[in-house]
C-alpha cells in the first residue's frame, strides 16, 4: 500500500510539472510575461527544471524569439541569461533564429547577454552572421560584425566565405557592407579566396549571372 501511495504521488508530480511545462511553453509562444511571472510564483525553479528536462529542443527562449516578442525576450533573459546560450535539435541558438527572421531590438537583446553565441555553428555549419547575409538583413549584420569583429572571417564548411553568400543569395546591399565593414579584406586576400572548388568570388558572379556585383568583386 505504501509503496503504491509512493507511485502516485510521483505520478501526480510529473503530470503537475508536464502541464507546468506546457503552460510555459505556451506563454512563451504568446509572449504574455503575467502568465509567466504566475508559474515562476508557483515554481521559482521552472524554467531551469524544464531546460534540464527539455535538452536539445527549442527552449522557452527559442520559442518567443520565433514568435517577435521583444518584452518577453528580455523578461526571460535577466531571469535566466544563460538561456542565450540553449541549442535547440538544429544546434541553433536564439541568435540564429534572431538573425534569420527575427527584429533588430530582440538581436540586440541577446548580444547584451551573450555575445560568444555570434561564433556557434548550427548543425549546418552556419553561424548567426551567415544566416543574416543569406536573408539579406543588413542591420542586423552590422550589429553582429560589431559584437564579434572576427566573425565574418568564419567560412562554412566548403571553404565558401562570407562574400561567397552574398554572391549565392544576390544581396548586393550585404557585399557592399560587409567590404566597408571588414577590416582590410583586400590586404589579407579574403575577397580572393576560393571555396572547395577554388571557386572565388568573381568565378561565382560569373556562373550565376550576378552582372550587377562583378565591380564589387573585383576590387
């Protein structure tokens, strides 16, 4: 008899903490921060207990950055900075997420907590950076080359560079920043720099018809 009031008290905790969890969850996809200060009252300790139950899927954070809610992004970041850091099943952080189809004011909210996330590779090889050139989201790079000055140096996993994206995608306006905002390039031979095919930039342009970039790449 004891050990079956046993179970059913573990039953009872785990069915009370799952509907915990949804409801965070939930409130992070909605962004409502009173529904979120209701469940930290209940359990000061949920959103950590939920990260440690939820490893490798999207985090509380993930899910309010995917849905633009700025306030609720902040609210969950000086609660728990260390969620900047979390990596969804993608490798993602929130800043990639962010950097891809999020707003300017959420990137720089996780940059203000955790700027070492600009130089994580998602499962892809992508860095935060390069999901911002392929989307063309100028201010947003700008924000990141600022963060983590070196980051546009990282290449992607077949040598191609960061000028490479921008040729790939025909975000002219992204080649244009990133030749003023990169130290030097043409010093160092970064534009000149071939990919796995030892293809350059210029080679590039030329096989996808990018006429309108072909001065920028021969700079």
């Amino acid at each position: 008899m004891e050990a079956n009031g046993e179970n059913n008290e573990l039953r009872l905790a785990i069915s009370s903490f799952e509907e915990s969890k949804r409801k965070l969850y939930e409130a992070s996809k909605i962004g409502s921060i009173q529904s979120l200060k209701t469940l930290i009252r209940g359990d000061p300790n949920i959103i950590q207990r939920v990260l440690i139950s939820s490893s490798n899927v999207e985090s509380p954070l993930h899910v309010s950055v995917l849905h633009h809610h700025l306030e609720f992004t902040q609210f969950l970041l000086n609660l728990v900075p260390e969620l900047a850091g979390e990596v969804d099943d993608l490798q993602r952080t929130p800043l990639h997420l962010a950097s891809e189809n999020g707003t300017v004011e959420i990137v720089q909210a996780l940059l203000e907590k955790n700027t070492s996330t600009c130089m994580v590779r998602d499962l892809n090889g992508l860095i935060p950076l390069h999901h911002a050139v392929i989307n063309g989201r100028i201010d947003i790079i700008q924000r990141l080359i600022i963060a983590r000055p070196r980051s546009p140096w990282v290449k992607l996993y077949n040598c191609q560079t960061i000028f490479h994206l921008c040729i790939k995608h025909n975000h002219l306006e992204a080649l244009k920043l990133l030749i003023t905002m990169i130290e030097d390039p043409q010093n160092y031979g970064f534009l000149n720099q071939g990919d796995e095919n030892e293809n350059i930039i210029l080679d590039l342009s030329m096989m996808l018809r990018r006429t309108e970039v072909c001065y920028y790449t021969e700079l």
